[in-house]
C-alpha cells in the first residue's frame, strides 16, 4: 500500500487512524516517527489521529501530528491525568470516565490477553490497587481499537512495532484486537516507505 492508495481510502469522514507502538524506539527511527504523523497531517485533511499518550512511538508520532494539526489527535488513557505534561491532544478520553458495567464486549475482548484476565476482572470490579490498575492499560488499549458506545472505533491502525518480537506487550494486544476486529494494520515495513517518497 502507497501513501497515495491509503490516503485515497481512508481519508474521510468519522476515519479514525491508531497512531502508536512500542515505547522502545530506535534513536534512528525516532525522527521517521515525527515526520510520518507530520507528513499524514499535512497530507490528509478528514481522518482524526489516536494515541494511547504513552512515552515512545505515542509521543513522537503525536508530537508530529500535533505540529501541523493538534485537534485532529485524540488520545486515550489509562487514568485521569496520565502524562499530562505532555500530551498534545485535542480530545482526551480517560478510561476513569468509561462505565464498564454497560460495556461487556469492551471487557471480553480485552480478557483475550489471558495474563491479564483477573486482574481486569479486578479492576471492572472498581479496584483500583497496584496490580489492578496495570488492567486499565490493556482497556485502554482494547478501547483504542474497538471503541464504546460513546468512543467510534478506529478504521485503520498504523504501529511501529519490535520487529525482533512482533506482536507482543500492549503493542501486539491492539494488534491483535484489529485483526480480530478485521480493522486493517500496518507497521514500519510499509509506512517507512511512505516516508521515502515524500
């Protein structure tokens, strides 16, 4: 896929791009991250951003972003006030403000990672201790992807993922939600050509 075809599909109304990966970048690919979300904010004038707000891949692809068009990035944390010195976002959505009671899907789906699945029953439960609040990050990360009633799902995700481990951490859980969602993913080994072109 060329940055041309994705552009040409996906940039529309309600489009809603995950922007985000690994909090591990290489020095080198550092700057490739900036410079993919200021090239797609530049480039692209409908679709709306979304970020976890974590350090790494989330901040450089949404300090790109926000460069060029800082209220087309909306993120999604873990907890009121995560890293809120340095989120560039718009739109702010805290997992403390989702009912989880009324969204039983939300939880399913996130239960797939099954080294979390009691401590997310913990946390649906209304703990909020040091173990149990590790499950609102993997919420979060299920919520990126399929949405709530009030938050839209995403309809494309662009990762920068270990390509050494693919598919692992909370990285490869929002993958790994996609593809079961059958949202279309990508990662470093087609975007970074996008950047080559431009």
């Amino acid at each position: 896929m060329t940055l041309t075809e994705f552009i040409e599909k996906h940039d529309r109304d309600k489009a809603i791009v995950l922007l985000e990966g690994k909090r591990k970048v290489a020095d080198e690919d550092q700057d490739k991250l900036f410079a993919l979300g200021k090239l797609l904010a530049h480039q692209t004038e409908k679709m709306i951003f979304r970020s976890g707000n974590a350090a790494g891949s989330d901040q450089f692809f949404s300090e790109g972003i926000a460069a060029v068009d800082h209220t087309r990035l909306q993120v999604i944390t873990p907890y009121d006030n995560h890293r809120k010195k340095t989120n560039k976002a718009y739109e702010t959505v805290s997992m403390d403000s989702i009912d989880l009671a009324s969204e039983p899907e939300l939880l399913y789906q996130s239960k797939g990672n099954k080294k979390m699945e009691k401590l997310i029953d913990q946390y649906a439960s209304g703990q909020r201790g040091r173990f149990a609040i590790k499950a609102a990050y993997i919420i979060r990360d299920t919520v990126k992807a399929i949405g709530t009633e009030t938050i839209s799902p995403a309809t494309f995700g662009i990762f920068y993922d270990d390509l050494n481990n693919p598919m692992s951490g909370g990285t490869g859980h929002t993958m790994q939600i996609c593809k079961q969602n059958e949202i279309p993913i990508i990662d470093q080994n087609v975007w970074m050509k996008w950047l080559d072109t431009n």
